[in-house]
C-alpha cells in the first residue's frame, strides 16, 4: 500500500503484474486505426470482452482470451488471488472503455502485434497490449485503466499566500492534524466517497500498514505548515483535481569546501467532489 499518496501514470511498472507488453514493435510501419474505425477491428472486441470479465469477476474467462503463453504462466501462477484482485480492480469499466475507443481510441497494428489506448473520464487511459497467434489477435497485457495519463486541459498553481488562501491547503492540514490525532481510520472521512469504499473493502491489515504508512510520510500539522512555507505548492488541474507538493532540500558538506544537496518531493492528491474538496487517496 505505499503508492497510496502517489499519483501513477506510467504503463509499464503495473503491467508487470498485469499481463507483459511485448516488444517495443521495432517493426515496419504500423496500420493506425482509429475511432469507429478501431472500435469495429476484431482485436478491440476481445479487449472489452476481456474487461467486461475482469470487471465482473471473472478473471478466468478474462485470461482464456489472452495468448496460450500467458495463459500458462497464469494457470501456475502462485499469486492468482492478488492478481485477479488486481485485474477486477484495474480493468476499465466496458462502456466508457467503448465509448473512449469510439471518440479518440487509436489502435496500432504491427505484423504480429498491437496496443490499443484509449481515453477514459477522469484523465484516466485504457490500454491493452495483443498479439497475432494463429491467425486470431490474444492479449497479452491488460486491459486496464491508468490514472492520470492524459494532459489536463488547464493547470494552475498556486504559491505562498494564495496557496494558503486556497481550500486545498485547509483541508491537507486537517487531514495531517486527523492522521497523526489517533491510531484509527477517522482521517479517511476527509477523503472523497470512492477513496472510502476502497479502503472499506481493504483487509484490515492492508489498511493498519497504509495508516502507518501515511503517518510515517506526511508530517503532523505543524510541520507541515512549516514546511510548506518554505517549499510548497497547490496545483490544479480542470478545477477539479489538485495536488499538493511539498518540496524539501537537505544539504550536507560531506567534506570541507563541498555542499552536496538532496531533495524529496511528497504530493498529495485531492479531487473535487459535489462541489467540495476532499482527500483522493
């Protein structure tokens, strides 16, 4: 649980888990299909086939689709539970995954293999990995939904006073004075209703080592204030996403005459939600 406070984008770390992307199609030129034209190929249909299972639970009738390899790794796999938890939770929900190939889908066809990417409410992105065997396309990874993927439409950022005037500031102070007040879960009643959910549905011992997590990373009230001040920022993006970045710099002088500097940057995610700011992880 320590990605709790990341916000992740990247493809290639969860696919790990997820299915294995082939090669990086150093091939010829690829056929590019896109919108109603990529929906209607038939490799698009085992994608959402293959996510209506996921989504629904049925995570052997989702692998039954990808390539006789993969299904072999799976079938002796020691860890199904987990990844078949992981595969429910990750993959796209079908409509919007169809509604997303149908408006600004592009699927990118090579000799023997494909990815399809589409875009999914959210700034999240759906996208699957296929390959050709035996003359019918197999997945080989995903389908699943990556958040964040998209470039937002605006960004702001705010610094120093209008950062602290900013309703996002309030509430990640509030958030941190509630994480460190008790050893409990109160702190998630700041977080918005799909956050809540999914801590409820996490094993108690998942979410004993996220609260410990949390309280390990992000400083109490104070401190976090203090250190806002001096390296601090809110960014917002289409109004209704909003990180805040907490930059800090260590300098040390491992030897006289040298001044070598270190920085970490802590980011916390907020979404808005009926019209008021909450916690998004």
């Amino acid at each position: 649980m320590k990605n709790v406070l990341a916000r992740t984008a990247i493809a290639a770390s969860v696919f790990l888990c997820l299915g294995s992307p082939r090669s990086a199609f150093a091939q010829d030129d690829p056929q590019v299909l896109e919108g109603e034209a990529a929906f209607k190929h038939p490799s698009t249909q085992i994608v959402l086939k293959a996510a209506e299972h996921f989504r629904a639970g049925k995570i052997d009738a989702g692998m039954a689709l990808y390539t006789a390899s993969e299904q072999a790794d799976w079938k002796k796999s020691s860890e199904k539970a987990e990844l078949s938890a992981r595969r429910k939770e990750r993959a796209p929900d079908p409509k919007a995954f169809a509604e997303g190939i149908r408006k600004g889908g592009t699927l990118t066809l090579y000799a023997t293999e494909g990815q399809l990417r589409a875009p999914l409410p959210n700034r999240a992105m759906g996208i699957a990995y296929l390959a050709l065997e035996n003359g019918t396309w197999r997945l080989t990874g995903g389908p699943m939904a990556i958040e964040n993927a998209q470039d937002p439409a605006k960004e702001e950022r705010f610094h120093g006073d209008e950062m602290r005037a900013h309703p996002v500031y309030a509430l990640a102070l509030k958030y941190a004075e509630m994480l460190h007040a008790k050893k409990d879960d109160s702190f998630m009643q700041l977080a918005t209703k799909r956050a809540r959910e999914k801590w409820a549905a996490e094993p108690a011992s998942e979410r004993s080592e996220s609260a410990a997590y949390r309280r390990r990373t992000i400083p109490k009230k104070t401190d976090l204030a203090a250190s806002l001040k001096d390296g601090g920022f809110i960014v917002v993006e289409d109004d209704v996403r909003a990180s805040l970045v907490l930059v800090s710099v260590t300098q040390s002088s491992p030897e006289p005459g040298t001044v070598s500097s270190t920085s970490s940057t802590l980011s916390l995610g907020f979404e808005l939600e009926d019209g008021e700011w909450r916690v998004a992880n």
